[in-house]
C-alpha cells in the first residue's frame, strides 16, 4: 500500500507543473501585447528537469522544441517526455506531443503516449470551423474509444499550456482555465504574480532572477496519474522565459522539479544567466 501511495504522489508531482490541463481555455488576445512573450519558443530548444522528493530523484522531464516543416511556417512541434527512476515504488512513462502556433498556441493537434510499451495513443485534433474537438484512443493500434466535444472558446493542450505559463509569465494575470480532463470539463487557477526573485538551480552556474507563479489544479485525471493540488513556481525574468523550479506540496511532503540541463539557440537569456552548466 505504501509503494502505491508514493507512486501516486509522484505521478501527481511531476504532472501538476507540466501537464495543467489536457485542454485548456485563455482569452485570446495576447498576440499583440508587450507583456506576451512568443520569444519563448525557439527553434532547436532543449529543457531538461530533475523530479527529486527531498534528496531521492525520482525521474526526469525533457521538453524538446522544432520549428515544423510540414505546417505553418509559423508553427513548432513541442514534445515532452518524463520517465521515472529505475526504483521499486514508481513507474511513470509518458509523452506528450503537439503542434503549436507561437502567437496563437491553441489546440491544432496532439497526442498522448502513455507506458513504457507506447501501445497506449490518445490523438486529440481540434476543427476551428466546427468548434468540435475530436478523440480517437488506441490501445496497440486498436481503436478503444472515440469521442468528440463542443468548444464554446479556443482551447489548449498540455503543451500549450505550458508555452502559455512561459508567454505569460509577466503578464500580472490571475486567470482560470477552463479544462478537458478525461473529456470532462474542469478549472486550473494560475496567478502570475509578478514577484521576483533570484533562484539556484542546477542547470545554470548563477542564481538566476525569476518571476513567481502559483496555483492549483481543481482536478483530477486518470490519464494524468491522479494529478491534482497546489504548486508553485519560478520563470526566468528574460524574454526566453524558461521555467526554472516548481514546488509541489503533497502528502509525502513536497516535490521539486528543477532545471537540469539547458540548449538554446538564441541569446535572449540576460546577461547575468549566460553561464550554463551544459554536464
């Protein structure tokens, strides 16, 4: 029974910062402000993240970015992928991929691949004229389930979501998203609160000077391992708006995932966050 309850409050952990929603609503109005950061994508990116609870690392996050050449010139291929240690009471495996637009990163299509095995598929693709978000799940390429939901408003994925935290990170905006968790409709609270501070993490030799966010996701997904609660976080205070650390407080305790490893093109980081530990 112990083994099971830490397995669940790790899989809660390393999902709450990351995957906030599988679906998620923003008003749409953000392209053209100052306080929007599309500088967050970057073709040929690379994020790498250790989950620890306390001194034990318990798995690993890496988010890759590419700039897609079968789309919108515009558009960018975002993948994450999170595996956990090689420990007698976790087992965690997933990755999530998606297309995204910078200005505008609403849902155009994604899919998520659950289990070591990658038999387990579930493709989400949205029709902006018909406002219909459709699902189709396979289980070893065996159609399990398929479904489709009206959208009132645009909406994310998992993916867009997180692009969203970065391109917002100054923002000052309090918001609630409106979520598809399991095709059912649910709320994530975000508030970016605009505090500042400079923050040690392991993917960089310097503290680095980051804007706060914090929150709480009001639900819970089986696809999501049981995701749900409070956390909160630090983005670097620069136009690359990397995610630094998040917090998240769970019944063990708390969980930290941090910044590892780092690979940007760009020189948008400021000058004070130069200095990368690339080991």
């Amino acid at each position: 029974m112990n083994n099971l309850i830490k397995s669940h409050q790790f899989s809660r952990g390393i999902l709450v910062f990351f995957l906030l929603s599988t679906l998620c609503f923003i008003p749409a109005i953000h392209g053209q402000n100052s306080w929007y950061k599309s500088t967050a994508f970057s073709d040929d990116e690379y994020l790498k993240y250790q989950v620890k609870w306390g001194p034990i690392r318990l798995g690993t996050i890496e988010i890759f970015q590419k700039q897609s050449l079968t789309s919108q010139a515009s558009s960018y291929q975002i993948e994450m992928h999170a595996r956990s240690e090689n420990l007698p009471f976790i087992d965690v495996f997933f990755i999530n991929k998606g297309l995204l637009n910078p200005i505008h990163p609403t849902l155009q299509d994604f899919e998520l691949t659950v289990g070591k095995e990658q038999t387990n598929k579930s493709h989400y693709t949205y029709n902006p004229e018909k406002r219909v978000v459709y699902l189709e799940t396979r289980e070893s390429d065996i159609i399990v389930r398929q479904d489709s939901v009206l959208i009132a408003e645009e909406i994310y994925d998992a993916l867009g979501i997180f692009m969203m935290m970065r391109c917002l990170s100054s923002s000052g905006f309090k918001v609630t998203l409106q979520n598809i968790v399991d095709f059912n409709v649910k709320t994530t609270e975000i508030n970016f609160s605009g505090n500042q501070k400079n923050v040690k993490v392991a993917g960089f030799e310097k503290s680095v000077s980051a804007l706060q966010f914090s929150g709480k996701a009001n639900w819970e997904g089986k696809a999501w391992a049981g995701v749900t609660g409070n956390f909160t976080g630090w983005i670097s205070d620069d136009e690359a708006a990397i995610p630094l650390k998040v917090q998240i407080k769970i019944f063990l305790g708390s969980i930290t995932l941090e910044l590892e490893k780092y690979q940007r093109p760009d020189s948008l980081l400021a000058d004070s966050n130069q200095v990368l530990n690339q080991n």
